[in-house]
C-alpha cells in the first residue's frame, strides 16, 4: 500500500472515529437526564465540542458542514424538549450548541486560512512547495495524464544582484502573472524556490509546443519602475518538461526528473526546452560523482598540471607557457577537464580550482623566471565566476607575495563572458592587477558576442584567437580574411593576438602574412608535462 493510501485512509478512520464519539457523548447525556444528573451532562456537551473540533482539524470543509449538521441535530433535539416537556433548564444548553456552531465556523474560517498559507508562497500567490507536493499527489490520485514543467530563469540572479530585491521581486511577480496568463484554467502554477516554478498542465497534445510558447511569453521584454525610473529587461528562462504516468506514477520521481531535463535545457546550446529521457539520470548520476571527485581531488591533490608552449611567431622564440589542469585518480584513471570543468563551473568549485591553478603555477615557475628567464610569461585561466568575486585582485596579490612570483611574468586569461556577467566588477579588477604588472589575455576572441563598444573598454593587453577561428584558413580565403580582420581589430586595441590550436604549417604562414604576434598549438609543440616544459624553459 502507498504512502499516500495509507495516509488517506488513516484519515478517514479518524474522521470517521470524531464521528462516533459526537454520538457516544450525545447518549451519554441523554442518559444523565434519565437519572437527573443533567447537572453533569455539560461535561459531555463539551466532550460534542471537542468532537467537532477534532472533525474539522481532520478535513476542514468537510468537517464544518459534518459539525454544523450534527450540532444541529443536538440543537433541534433541545428544542423538542423545551417546547414538548418545557424543560427551560435546556435552553442553556441549546444557546451552548448555537455558540458551538458559530464557533465552529469562525475556526474553520481560521484554519483554512491557515491551510492555504502553508500552501502558499507569500511573494507571488503560487503555490509554494508543499502546495505543489500536495496539488501533485492528488493529480497522481486523480489517475488522469498530466505534464509537469520545470522553468527556471537563468539570468534572474544576475538582475536581483544588479538592481537590488525589490526590483527582483517585482520581476518574479511579473513573471507569476505572465505564466498564469498563458495556463488559464488548463493547469496549476507553483514557486518551487528563488527563481524555479512548476507547472502542472492538464489537456495539452504538445506539451513541448506549449512550453516553448511560454517560455517565449516570459522573455518578452519586461518594464518595470524602480526610485521613480523604468527599467526593461529581458530574463532568460529554461524548461524540463516530464510525463504523467509515461515517464513515473511517483510525484518525488516526477520532480526529479522534471529537474533533470531542465539542468539538461540550460547546459544545452541548442534548446531552452528539454523533455526528459531516461538516460539523463544516468548524466545526472555522473556529475554528481564528479563533483565529489573534484572536492576530493583538491583535497587529496589529484590533479597536476600541464604547460602548452606559446610561441613568437617570427623567429620560433619561446614566449611562455598557459597552464591547463589534468585529473589523475589514485589507480590511474585520467579524468577529462572538457568532463570536470563544465561541472565545476557550475558550483562554487571552479573557483578552487582556479586558486590550485594559479598557486601551483606559480610555484613550478618561479625559480625559472627569477632565475633564467626574465621574459618568460605564465599564463593561467580565470573563470568569469572568481574574477567577478569579491576581493579577487587582493587574493591574487596574496599569491604573488606568498610564491614570490614577479607580477609581471603572470598573464590571467578571461573570456568574453566575464564582461556579461559582471562588466564594471571584472573591469576593476582587471585595473587593480594591471597597475601592479599583471598582464591580461581575452580569450576565444573574435567567438563571443560582446560589443566592440565594451570590447574598447577592456585593459587587456593579448588577444587569443579561437581556435575554431583557425582550422582551414589555409583552404578558405573568406574565413583567412576574417582572421585578418581580428588580427587588425586587435592591434587597433594596442594589443598582441595570438592565435591557438594552430596545427600546420600552411595556417602559420597565413598567420605570418596576417602579422599575427604569437601562436600556440600542436604544429610546434603539444600541451607538455611540467619537467619537460621546464627543460624547455631553460633551453631558451
């Protein structure tokens, strides 16, 4: 038996239990009458009370309408007594059951207000999280197919820590009153938490049409007035779309899934919406293990580096090296960045394994360029995540006083997206560790979607050509001459470029025509373990 059945007719049983003892203390009374100890037959007037008390704290509509009849009943009863026998003495006990009676409503009227704010998520009138388990476990009981939608806006963090919780509550309760708009009488809308609502859909053929229609409705442009001034904005939102009774009879595995396939939506690059597929679970399983295996790596030191040499280009001088990390578990296993990475940039952890990165670096390097090569440049990888945390420069300051490495040789690659995240923080972090050496490189230039505009803004001194930039500019001439035109664009930022993933020496005398400063990738010299880098190092 379910948890569910079990738990209604264990209610029912005890509805039906506050039943039986109203009528129990209603004979008792009768027969304190009959041996004219009226005088103790409040007591079980009251015990009528409590019985009726309990019915509606059991199932409250249906216990006020069971109460009333039977107080009713009580009431009526004492009526035929004071006009039959003219027993005035009952009619103290008659005013008793009509005060029972109205006092039985007003609690009811308490309760279930109380009832629906459990239920409730106090910012937008939804449903909040129990609501939605309770709404779901009846839907499941109802036996009729449903679909469930997991939406979850992405960029919604961002506008609460961008214009404060004023202005992201109002965004939420915009976004309540656009999803009930488009739902109608068709379903049921919940707040699951921050900025993640379920929808549970009823008569719907394409579920899946019906959630890219929502979604398209939600990121309408959205203007809203903040200190007197309007402000529009555009969320992104994501959906998982589940199945009932397809995909699970089971409304924790319901959610759960609906959760899978909209974790799946927002990591694809190719759809917002996403119904779930069992492998997923499976995908889930997997990050959950690298995310434990990434807590554990940097505690138990499972991960080392490797260097891939950048070169200048003219002449084949070595410039230095960028610094790229690799996971090794105890028996052996190589675990893949392009598998550990994107789980940890989805947490907290990216930015420990930033740190690793940039203190081990330089650690490795620091006697080589105090000692051999003044020139030599490291370069690490920063996500957009710790670069726009707070205190960033003064914890990379620390490092450098703790390693004793030169500011100067330590060369910190952002992307684009750093700047869409967190523009002004990321700018002045940028200017706190430049005017102490540090040098700064965009990377995938020329692949993102910023504007020139914020691009000119930025004091980075490289830029780094995307490699996808590269492959075949020896056989297009469309794709070598819009190479030439971000080798340009970079130097008219009074910055080097440097192009990776250069694998031949066609692309190189391309780039050599287009006066590209450097170049990394495998057509001189492949990603190196660290004791080969270094003897590198100390060759030049």
């Amino acid at each position: 038996m379910s948890i569910e059945l079990k738990n209604k007719t264990k209610r029912a049983i005890q509805y039906f239990c506050g039943i039986i003892l109203f009528f129990i203390f209603q004979f008792g009374t009768a027969f304190l009458d009959k041996l004219d100890l009226s005088h103790f037959s409040g007591i079980c007037s009251a015990f009528q009370y409590a019985s009726c008390l309990f019915l509606v704290r059991t199932n409250n509509k249906k216990g006020i309408i069971t109460s009333i009849i039977l107080l009713s009943i009580s009431a009526l009863n004492l009526i035929r007594i004071i006009v039959s026998l003219g027993a005035n003495v009952a009619m103290s006990g008659l005013f008793n059951q009509i005060f029972y009676i109205i006092t039985i409503i007003w609690l009811g009227v308490i309760f279930a207000k109380q009832e629906k704010a459990a239920v409730t998520d106090m910012l937008t009138g939804l449903l909040n999280r129990r609501g939605l388990y309770k709404k779901l476990k009846d839907s499941i009981e109802d036996n009729k197919p449903f679909f469930l939608i997991d939406i979850e806006l992405g960029n919604f963090k961002l506008l609460n820590d961008s214009f404060g919780t004023v202005y992201g509550d109002r965004l939420l309760k915009k976004t309540t009153e656009r999803i009930n708009s488009f739902i109608g009488n068709r379903g049921i809308a919940s707040r699951k938490g921050g900025a993640e609502f379920v929808v549970i859909l009823k008569d719907t053929h394409n579920a899946e049409e019906d959630a890219n229609n929502l979604l398209d409705i939600i990121r309408e442009k959205i203007s809203l007035s903040l200190d007197g001034d309007y402000l529009d904005c555009y969320v992104t939102a994501f959906a998982g779309i589940v199945s009932f009774p397809a995909d699970s009879d089971n409304y924790e595995n319901l959610l759960k899934y609906a959760d899978m396939a909209m974790v799946e939506a927002l990591r694809s690059n190719s759809t917002a919406v996403c119904p779930f597929r069992p492998e997923m679970e499976k995908s889930i399983k997997r990050h959950a293990e690298l995310e434990h295996l990434i807590k554990e790596g940097i505690e138990k030191n499972y991960f080392y580096l490797v260097y891939q040499p950048q070169y200048i280009l003219r002449g084949k001088k070595l410039r230095g090296f960028e610094t790229l990390i690799r996971m090794k578990l105890p028996d052996g296993t190589i675990v893949s960045p392009g598998e550990f990475i994107p789980v940890a940039e989805m947490s907290e952890q990216i930015i420990y394994i930033d740190d690793y990165v940039i203190k081990r670096a330089m650690n490795e390097y620091k006697d080589i360029v105090l000692n051999h090569n003044r020139n030599l440049i490291v370069s690490v990888n920063v996500s957009a995540k710790n670069i726009a945390s707070a205190g960033f420069p003064e914890k990379v300051k620390r490092f450098l006083e703790e390693t004793g490495f030169p500011a100067g040789n330590l060369e910190i690659e952002i992307t684009e997206y750093c700047m869409v995240s967190s523009f002004n923080t990321t700018i002045e972090s940028i200017k706190v560790l430049r005017s102490i050496g540090v040098q700064f490189a965009l990377d995938d230039f020329g692949t993102g979607y910023t504007s020139l505009n914020y691009l000119s803004q930025l004091p980075v001194n490289l830029l780094k050509i995307d490699k996808s930039l590269i492959n075949d500019i020896e056989n297009d001439d469309q794709k070598c001459e819009f190479v030439n035109a971000v080798i340009s664009m970079g130097h008219l930022m009074d910055c080097e470029v440097i192009s990776e993933g250069v694998e031949n020496e066609q692309q190189l005398k391309k780039l050599d025509e287009n006066n590209c400063d450097f170049i990394q990738g495998f057509v001189w010299s492949k990603p190196l373990d660290y004791e080969i880098a270094k003897a590198l190092s100390l060759t030049e």
